[in-house]
C-alpha cells in the first residue's frame, strides 16, 4: 500500500517540508532507506547517517531540518509520530474467530463468539474470555480467569488461575502470570509453604513481555496499572503494586509489596528489594540495586560501569584499602594539628 | 468455612487472650481485616496497622500483644503460625485422578491409577509417574522422568529426559529442568558442544519457580537438596549442587560445579560463578556479586545502593581518581615526614 | 560398547602414553572414574584428584603427564580432546522422523519427509521446515518461519512468524525467539507501541538456552550469527547483532541496537545497555555493566565482588565519604603548603 505524504503529516500534526504529493510504501532506518521509504530521526546517535539518506521523506525534530536533504515531516516528538505512522501503514489482517479444532475449552468457561482460540490451547472451567480476545498456540487460561475485550496472548502464555486482564493487554509468548509467590515461613530450618491467596489484577492497556513472571498475592493482589509495559524476563513478586505507564526493561526484579509508582521507568537488571515505596515519576538506571524506598521523583543510579580489567582490578584494591586510607588521613591531620600546636607553643 | 479461635490456637500452639470462642472465616492483613479476619503482625513494617485492625484475632508476638485491640494469638514464631492457620483455613479441592482426553501418554509410560495428567500434556516413554502426582495442562515430561508421589507440575512445565524428581515437588509454570548444561570447548575460535551426560537429582519437598531453568550435569548430577525453595526466573548451572532448606529468590544465577550449602539463603538477582564451595548457613544479600568460595558461615553483601544520580556521579568520579588520591596522601605523607626529620635534623 | 584408547587418541590426535589397547567405555569425572573409565583434566582446581585417580586413562596436557598414574592421551586442547571424544562414545540414536499423531500442521506448511514434527507441536502457514530437522514436544512455529536441516527445538520452544534459522541449530525448552521487541514511544505519558517489524535471523550451529529470548528487530533484524552460543534466561534486545562464536553466559541482558563482535565472550548476570558498539574479541567478566563502546579487544569488568556484611558495611560507609575525604586531603595539602611556604618566609 502506498501514502501520500500529505496524509501522514496530517496524522501526525507535523508540518510538512517538500513534496506534499510524493509516495511512500515502507518505513525504514536512515541507512536502508531507498525511493519509498519514509524514515526517521529520533536518536542523535544516528544524526550522522541523515545526510546520505536516500529515503523519500524523513520524520525528525525542528532542530535537524537543516540537515535533511530530502522532504521533512517536522514534528515536536518525532519518535511518537514514527510510531503513528509505522502502525498505520501496516496491513491489518483479517481477525480470527472462533476456535481452533484442537483447542480444549471447559463446559464451564464463557468465550465470546468473536474470541480466537488457537491450535492447543487450553481453557479451563469458570474462564471469561472477552470480545476480540485472541488466544495464540500452546497458551493455559486457567480456572476462573477473565481476559477483557481485544486483549492479545501470543503463544505459549500460562494465566494461572483466578488472575483478572484488562483490556487490550498484549502478553508475548512464555510469559506466566499469576504463579505463587515465593512466600515461605521458616520451622526450625524446615521451609513451610504460605498459602499464596490473592490474585493479580492487569489493568487496561498493558504489555507484558516474554517470559516475564508475575507472581499472584499472598492475601492482597498484584496489580499491574493500566497502561503499564514490561519488557522480557521480568520478575514482579507477589503483593508488587506498579502505577499507570510505568515502563520497565528486561532482566529487572521487583520483590515482593512493593509499591512502584506511575510515570516511571526503570531499567534493565535492577533489582528492588520488598517492602518499599517509590514516588511517582521515578527512574532508575539499568543494573541498579535499589534498598530503600525513593520518596522525591527523579533519577538515580547505583553501578560501576565497566572499565579494562587491569585499571578494574586497581580500582578494587584501592576500595578494600579505604578504610586504611581513611586511618592514614587521620593521622596526617593529627601530626599536622599537633605541629601547629607546638608551633603555636614555640610561639 | 468457620474456624474458634481456640481451635487455631492449639493448631499453633499459641497462647490465646480474648475470647476463645470468636470465629474467624478467612485470613486479611492488617489493614484489610474486618469481622471475621484473622490477621497477623510478622513484619515490623506493618506494626503501624496493628492499632486501628478490624481483625477479630491477630497472630503476634509476645512483644507487640500491649498494642492490639483485638483477640490475639501469641506465639514464638508467629510468621510459621499465620502459614500454618492460613493452610488450615484453605478449603482441600477434591483431587483429580486419570487422564485428560487431550493428553498423550506413551505406552513405556508408568503412571500410578491416582495420578492425574491435564489437558495437553505428553509423557514419554519409560517415565515414571508415582501416586497422586498432578501434571497440569501443557507440561512436557521426557523419556525416562522419574516422579516421586505427591509432586505436582503446574503448567508448561517441561522436565527433560531421564531426570528424577522426590516427593512432594511443586514445580511452577514455565520452569525447564534438566535441559543441557552450557559445556563449550573452544577449537581454535569455534565452539565444540561438551556432551550434557549426567541428570538432574531433586529431592522431596522442594519448590520451584516460574520460568526457572536447571540444568544437567555434563558427567556428574546436578543436585538439589530436599527442602530446597527456589524462585522465579533462576538459573542452576550444571553440576551445581544445593544443599537442604536452602532458599533463592528470584533472577540469581549459580554458575557450573557450584557447591552451596544447607540452610543458606541467597537473595534475588545474585550472581554466583561457577566451581566454588560454600560453607552451610551462607546468606547472601540481593544483587550481590560472588566470585571466591565462602568457607565461613556469616552474611555476606557486595553491591552498592541507588543514590540521586548527581550524587552517584560524583561518587563515580571520586572512584575514579583513587589512584590519585592515593598518591596525594603519600605524597603528602612522605612530606610532612621530611619535614619532621628535618625538625630533627634542626634539633 | 567399548572403545581401545588408540582408537580414541587417534580421533583426537593425542600423545598416547600406555596400554594402547586398553578399552574404555565412558566417561567420568576424575573422582567418580573406574575401570573402564576415560577421564580428563582440564581445570586446574581438579588436579588434586588426579593422582588418586581409578580412572582407565586421563586426557590431559603435556604438563600433567607426570602426576598420572595410568594411562595418558596427552593434547594441547584436553578440553576439546575431552568433548569430542565424549561425542563420539555416545551412542547415536535413531532420528524421528515424520509427524506425532497429536501435531498440528497447517495445510500452507512444508515440511521435508525426513523432518520429526513432535506431540502437540504447532506448526503454521507458510513454515518452511528442513531436513532432519527435529521440533520437540509442545514448541509452536508461527507463520512464516524458516528452520534449516538438521536443526532441533527441544520442548515448548516458541518461533514467533516470519523468523529465520539456519542449519544444526539446537534451541533448548522454552526459549523465545522473535518476540516484539520493547519498543515505545511516549506520547505525554502515555506509552505507544512501536510496531516492531524486522525480524530474527540465526545463523548455522547456534545453540540457544532454556526460556532465552530473543526479540525480533523494529525495522532492521536481529542477527545471531553463525557459531553463536548463548546459554539460559538470556535477553537479546530488537535489532541486536552477535558476530561469530561469540559466547554468552546465563541471565545476562543486551539492550536494544547494540552490535557484539565476533569470538567474544560475555559472563554471566552482565547487563549491556543500547546502541553500543563492540569490537571483535571482548571478554566481560559475569555480574558487569557496560554502559560505553568497547572499542578495545580485551578484558573488562566493573563489578565489586562480595564481602563479609560488616566488612561491607564499612566499604559502603567510606565511598560515601570519599567526597568528605577529597576535601579533608585538599585541605591538608593546603595547610601543607602554606607551612612551606611560611618556612620560606621564615627562611
């Protein structure tokens, strides 16, 4: 399919640079871009290949119009109308529904007659599935689970019993929600189970990536806000509260009760400890370890960055000698006092 | 299901004040308790909610019974007495017994008439499944499995060949035990894959998480202790072995031949590297770093908290400039001991 | 079946030092090794138990040869001597081939007559399988996907549509390769998808590990080369490039647009954020996080290793004084100085 360039600004509410009438196909990087392509710049570290791009227009901020050889879509969030536009050229294929014939739906459970059930997927008793729900390969809905209107399971997702989707949630394969949390009380070196009763509650508009687990409450339930987006390998344990558009990358751990707040983002591999409280609009730095509770919204930080292993190891050895160095500072005060003292007293 | 407060007193061997007789129907937290909870205090964090509770009863220790309004239980341990009323209180769903419809069983298998096998699911051939076992929908269970009574795999599980499991194993969705162990010899550049002959060994009681992966031994087992609780998210080398009542949370990862004792506890997003032994009674803080065999027993931390990202930058540099500090202070030592000769020298 | 050392000396072009015609027929650690035993020494932290070894003959290195007791094949690369003779005493057993009765395949699908389509396996549109090619029990082929001879998924791997593999690739239970990657723009708050529309290819002997991910690319594709290894719970970001024989440790997470060389190795826990560039030949220590292009072949690392609690304690207590510190050393040097320089005055 081909758009005019007129169109899309229009879309977008950016102010269009060029050759109104001229038609793109695709959406391409400023390198691969060819006639046909519309692009982008939304990263400054790309800023480089804007120059030579052969694509047929360009979406980018104000400030790169300058550079752009080629027709301009000038917006204020250019990676916002990249987004726009990229999901508006795409074909829409035609819905599934109804179920596929080695599918397994319990007597019990209530599937809307415009759902999608796919090949090997099981449902179990008491399930609710909604309007334009689709439900990809391999995927276990559980006893008692209710997945609201359009939301999406890719293939291979497990929704443990009782759990509650908002709708339009989107959860990529292998993902598993509502799984114990790791709650253990301990008889004298013995582990003894806690019974894992509460639920998890998904709000509207979530994303939930690939083999993310979210555990299901102890008594309370995990609840995930609306519009909130997790990467892959995300761990969320039980009793975790996460606000509305709080974004979180891969590999991160939040432990359990504790309390993200909205309009935030935390990065790859950091691990929260349980139990704490974070204001709204906090960010965190990838590979962090956060123990306390982040009271003030703003932005912090708690990793060494890499360096050679030669000046690593230095760096090592001079942390194991702080406390010495910290005596030996000490003492360079005390003999310096003490010989101002006795200056003073040759005085 | 309504439970006298003096019954679950003696469950626990608690001791009761109040009103013996009080019936209580379900189990709340503090702050979401009203007539007919029982509650519990077990978190020092949560001792604020204990003075407004709606609770009819609340599990305590002897030092917080002066602060509660209500009936209370008393106990040593009273983290272990919530666990134990709280699965007390839990209706026992009657057990499944026979095979889904959609399942398939291999001839070789051996499965005990009171095991159940869910929807979906495939067992080999020469597995063995022992009484009472549950295998719920899409779990995968190789050729040669053995699993002892009692054990119950949750959903997507998938248990490769020829590994053993104990009694009473509860494996979470996702989970992927005895997949090959990550033996690499390198040809002049290019990896040759190290066969993955040994198993995995898990004894009784043990629990395991969603999406937590364990390999097999490349010759020798990898070995996991009866009593052992394992997270979400974890990653157990091969050859690894875990000693009893040992507990790990979620997105640590034990590198190969690991030896790590009894009665430890590892917090989450650990890194452990591989052909180290620890001692018994380890305990490990969350996102901590391990890369020398810990021989004694003792708490063991080495990560550095979130702080505001100005004042982590700044903590950066001056890491950074440790070498140069160092030499400042000698440099200043060196002169203020000059300058104390020549004090000398002038007396 | 029983195999003459000369045999397997040959195979390996090893030194044999002993009975050539005696016969071994598995292998063992040097520990658990008895007669009829091969075993290897390939680490030094084993060399203790080598010369107490019961073991028929020891693969080793020139410069163990004199501790050993019995027999010798003595190599340069005991370690690659060791993995391919452990390859080549295993029995091979029967390929698979054609389609479990409880496999789906759709009608759009080509599959080669000698390929294994296994239980409960899903297999869509337009999926192109190989020859030989081996799909476990429960995995799930989306629309599109291409998977070249002799490559094998192991259990309830999922391919998301239109990925690509080459030949021998071997993936383990659960991994997840061609998932949307995280890609989200912000429109005031509110997170918007960026279709993600590039896609995965892997190239020949790639090994991938249980419940791994990898995320297709946004425009671009992800590429795994060929002779790549990654190993359990790995995050491979969209758009992501891993050159040749690289290898990747567990639990380790490479943010979105970062290219990785060729013959590098990466340990485990290892956080890598975006748009970074590597060179060929960089080896990063488990638990580090790099933050900047590694221009430089060579060895990195950035992460503290664990201590003592109290010992920590205090490490914790100094950094956070090192500004303290740097003043408190300034103003010595100040008042050093200004000592000297009154000196001279003095003088």
């Amino acid at each position: 399919m081909v758009f005019r360039l007129n169109e899309l600004a229009e879309l977008v509410g950016a102010q269009l640079h060029g050759d109104a009438s001229a038609e793109v196909s695709k959406v391409s990087t400023l390198q691969d871009a060819d006639q046909g392509s519309i692009s982008f710049l939304t990263n400054s570290k790309y800023r480089k290949y804007l120059k030579a791009t052969s694509a047929t227009a360009v979406i980018l901020g104000e400030e790169n119009l300058q550079d752009c050889p080629v027709n301009a879509l000038v917006c204020d969030n250019p990676h916002l109308a990249y987004a726009q536009i990229s999901a508006y050229m795409q074909p829409k294929p035609e819905p599934l529904t109804g179920r596929h014939e080695t599918a397994w739906v319990a007597d019990g459970a209530v599937v809307d007659v415009t759902a999608w059930i796919g090949p090997n997927v099981v449902i179990e008793d008491d399930a609710t599935i909604g309007p334009n729900v689709h439900i990809g390969p391999g995927c276990v809905v559980e006893a008692g689970v209710t997945i609201g209107a359009d939301s999406k399971l890719m293939a291979n997702v497990t929704l443990c019993h009782d759990i509650t989707l908002g709708e339009r949630v989107l959860i990529h394969p292998g993902a598993v929600i509502g799984s114990d949390g790791f709650g253990l009380a301990n008889d004298d070196g013995v582990w003894v189970k806690v019974p894992q009763l509460g639920s998890v509650l998904i709000g509207n508009d979530v994303e939930i990536g690939a083999n993310t687990t979210i555990d299901r409450g102890a008594l309370r339930d995990t609840v995930i806000a609306n519009g909130v987006k997790l990467d892959n390998l995300i761990q969320i344990a039980h009793n975790v509260e996460i606000g509305e558009n709080t974004a979180i990358a891969a590999c991160t751990g939040i432990a359990g009760s504790t309390r993200i707040g909205k309009n935030s983002t935390i990065g790859g591999g950091v691990v929260v400890v349980g139990h704490l409280e974070f204001a709204d609009s906090v960010h965190i730095s990838a590979d962090t370890l956060v123990t306390r509770s982040l009271k003030e919204p703003g932005y912090y930080s708690g990793n060494l960055p890499a360096a050679p292993n030669k000046e690593w190891r230095k760096t090592i050895a001079h942390i194991r000698r702080l406390d010495e160095m910290m005596h030996r500072l000490k003492e360079l005060e005390k003999k310096l006092a003490s010989q101002t003292d006795n200056d003073i007293d040759d005085a």
